[in-house]
C-alpha cells in the first residue's frame, strides 16, 4: 500500500510516523487479505482545519479527531484505471492525538497510529453507525494494531 502524507500542521514530527502507517497497512493487507494495490492519503491538520472540513462537509460546527474521505462507496465498486486503487484522504487534527493520547493513558504514538487504522479502515468500507458494524470493525482495529503499537 502506497502511503502519501501531507503535513499541513506545521509540525514535522509527525512525519516520523511513515514507518508505522506502512507497517499496519501491510498487517491490514494480511488481516483483510487483500488482493490488490492500494494508495491513500493522511493529511494531518490543525483543530481549525478540521473543524472548517467537518462544518462544511458533514454539517457537524465542531473539531473531530479524524475524518476519512473514500473514494468509493464499497469495495466491490471500484473499478479504477491502473494497477493501483486509490482508496482516499484520511484527515487527522494533531491536537486530538495528543488530548486522547493523554485521556486514554497511553502514548501518541498508540493515538496516533490508531487514529490511522481507524481512518484506513473507513477507507476500506467498514463502518461503526450499528452497533454490529461498530463491534466488528473495532475488533479489526484491535487485531491489527495491537501486535504493532501497544496500548
């Protein structure tokens, strides 16, 4: 999976977590079996941006930790030109890591890199608005992040 970041936030430590991002996506590619090639984009952004891309695109006037932006709806609709699927942007507020890293008592780095599975996963279809869908891809998040950043 082919991982593009932008850093909007101005804060460059943030960068340092590409590494990370790779591996959970080939944990994710394992985990889901996933069969084909697939690119997505992390933006990482102040608590205003997000706040103007949540009011603007989801009608909710307040920040959020992490927004995705799929391309396509389900997985079974893509049909896209070349090798590689590109799955969409995942937008993540850096002062949200920080704030649930501490709220939750572990590192932001665990934040961090669950803020990115979390969004991948949006990506890739799966959802939380039931309580099943929530069950089920949180057990995923689990599985696939545990291994590699503890809590």
């Amino acid at each position: 999976m082919e991982i593009n970041i932008i850093n909007q936030s101005e804060e460059a430590c943030w960068e340092e977590y590409t590494s990370r991002f790779e591996t959970i996506a080939k944990r994710a590619e394992s985990v889901l079996k996933l069969a084909d090639d697939y690119s997505l984009s992390i933006i990482f952004v102040t608590p205003q941006a997000i706040h103007e891309i949540n009011r603007d695109y989801r009608q909710i006037d307040h920040p959020t930790d992490v927004i995705s932006f799929a391309l396509q709806d389900a997985e079974e609709t893509y049909e896209m030109m070349g090798e590689e699927k590109e799955l969409g942007d995942i937008f993540i507020n850096v002062q949200a890591i920080r704030d649930q890293a501490e709220e939750y008592g572990h590192s932001i780095e665990r934040e961090c890199c669950f803020l990115f599975t979390h969004g991948m996963l949006h990506l890739l279809g799966y959802d939380h608005m039931e309580e099943a869908q929530e069950k089920a891809m949180f057990h995923l998040q689990d599985v696939i992040l545990d291994e590699i950043v503890r809590k």
